[in-house]
C-alpha cells in the first residue's frame, strides 16, 4: 500500500507533492491552545487533473472542551470522516494550514499522511524477526476499571480504548497531568490520568474520544512529539518497539479472528509493547482487565492492516529527543 508522511513547517501551506495517487489523508499536530484559545487544522488538495479541492476544516483543537470535528463538508471531490479525508477522487497533491487563534495560541508541530488504500479483505503474515523476544515497561490500564465513569464522554469508560491507550504511553514516558490538573477527578478513581485523557480528547461533534489526530495532540501537551500514520507490516511496528517506542494501534476484528481477545469491535485501539521469541505481539490491551496479552501474529496484521479495519493506522508518540527507527517514508 502506497504511504508516505510529511513533515510540514507550521505557518508555510505550500503544496506538498505526493508522488503517488492518495485515496485518504490525514494531518495531525501538536499545538499550545490553553482556555480560550483554539488552533483550526484544514487542508486542500489536488486531483491528477491539476484542479484543487476546496479548503476543508479537518478539526479544531484546543486544551479544553469544545474540541471538534466538522462534519457535512462533503462535495464531488470528497468528504471528512471525523479525522480523515476521503477522496472521491484520487489526490496527486495537498496543502495543510494550521491557524492559532487567541493569545498564547501556537502550533508546535505539523504532518500529514497520504495513503493509497487498496481493497484487502485480508493480508497475509510478515516474517517474524530472529532478534529474539522484546516487551517494553508500559504501564498498564484497564478501561474496564473506569466503566460508567463520565457517560458525557463517549458514553463512559467502557469505550475508552484510545484515550487509556495514549495515557498508557504517557506514562511509559514519565508525562501526563499533574495533581493540580487531575484535582477534579474522584479520590476513588482507579487511574485519575485515564478520565483526564478521555476529557483532553473529547470530541464533541463525533461524541467520541478516538478522534486520531486529537489524541496525538493530546500526548503532545505533554511534551511529546506524535504523529498519525499508517503502517506495512509488523516488521515496521517491530522496528519501532525495538527503538524502545511503544506503538498504539487501531483494529477491528470478530472475536473469533483473534483469539485470545474474548470480544467483537468495529474499532479498538492497543498498545503494542513487545514481540515473543516467536513473533507474536505483546500487546497492552485496555479492553481486558489484566490488560497484558499476547496475540498470533498472523491474525494480529489481517485484522490491523485489511481494508475493512484501520488499514494500518498507528499513534507514534515519543519525547522529542528519543529519535524514530529509519523509516521506509511512513513516520
């Protein structure tokens, strides 16, 4: 599947060439936006007939609630789906502006992923690496301990997954809220850090907490740099975790395409922490309540990289200094 992810300069929206037709983009930042202030990402893209698109809003971000995704932007080019665009019509090249508006307002960083999504039912296995077995030291939190907590965010914390997944990694890095900003959360709550990263994500137009690029910013008002992108294979995943990088990953799946999970989702996000001797991925998965598992290998890709999942969506979050693995354009 053709991928690729740029690096863009805040403030400069110059056409980025993609070299490839791109069926779906996705952009996604890190940004200061305190009480008050908001930072609006939008793009516009080129179809292979040299016309562009018009302007499309692709989310408005700020550190307190009122974060939202703009929906009904649809026309004969292509719409928004909450974070991405989708074309209707492939894309040969694209432009993003992130604008900050209020005092003490910024954008830190900015990137956009550009992918060709093919259609495939299922995807065959990578080759396991013969480095031997790796797992990181990632915290584990469970959403299941966090159930009926805040309804008014996606329904409570039964559907978490993707907010307890950035905490988790978080925390693996030493980041994350403080005391004074998690005072608001009950004495007796299992994981105060979990409620604050399900508020800190809260979309309010989707009603949801999986918003992709919402939750990178997120990690980024921690001090982390992120991004969203698409990954291969787990041999890419595999290279990031041995770089002593935690991977949060985005999958759906029927319980019994991969077993060992005890539950059927249309979307799920986990942590993947580390590979077994053999292959298989150690995964910190939020929706069991040990969170700690390992998966097959081969029915971990099919359900992570098919087209009728994510298509290989990942979260790569680290501190700036902590640098990526070389990569193959994707990160």
């Amino acid at each position: 599947m053709p991928v690729s992810y740029t690096r863009l300069t805040p403030g400069c929206d110059t056409l980025v060439e993609l070299g490839f037709a791109a069926t779906e983009l996705v952009p996604s930042w890190t940004a200061d936006a305190p009480e008050g202030t908001w930072i609006e990402v939008s793009l516009q893209a080129r179809l292979a007939t040299g016309e562009l698109t018009k302007w499309y809003t692709m989310g408005r971000w700020s550190e307190e609630p009122g974060r939202a995704s703009v929906p009904g932007q649809g026309d004969g080019h292509g719409d928004v789906a909450v974070d991405t665009f989708v074309a209707k019509t492939p894309v040969t090249a694209c432009r993003v502006r992130a604008e900050a508006h209020g005092a003490g307002a910024r954008v830190r960083s900015l990137g956009l992923m550009a992918s060709a999504v093919q259609h495939r039912p299922s995807v065959p296995p990578s080759p396991a690496g013969t480095a031997g077995p790796v797992t990181l030291d990632v915290p584990r939190y469970s959403q299941r301990a966090h159930a009926g907590h805040h309804p008014e965010w996606d329904g409570g914390g039964a559907h978490w997954c993707s907010p307890v997944s950035v905490a988790m990694v978080l925390a693996y890095w030493g980041r994350g809220p403080g005391p004074a900003e998690l005072a608001w959360v009950a004495r007796d709550d299992p994981c105060p850090a979990v409620d604050h990263a399900a508020r800190g994500t809260y979309d309010r137009s989707y009603q949801g907490t999986g918003n992709w690029p919402f939750n990178v910013a997120y990690a980024g008002r921690y001090g982390l740099d992120g991004l969203v992108t698409r990954l291969r294979s787990a041999v890419e995943l595999e290279r990031l975790v041995r770089a002593g990088i935690p991977v949060v990953t985005s999958l759906s799946f029927k319980e019994h395409e991969l077993p060992g999970s005890g539950f059927s989702t249309g979307g799920h996000l986990m942590v993947v922490a580390g590979f077994t001797a053999g292959g298989d991925i150690v995964a910190n998965d939020p929706a069991d309540p040990e969170v700690r598992k390992v998966y097959p290998r081969a029915a971990f890709e099919n359900v992570w990289l098919r087209s009728s999942g994510s298509a290989g969506i990942v979260y790569i979050l680290h501190p700036p200094g902590h640098r990526l693995p070389p990569s193959d354009g994707n990160w």
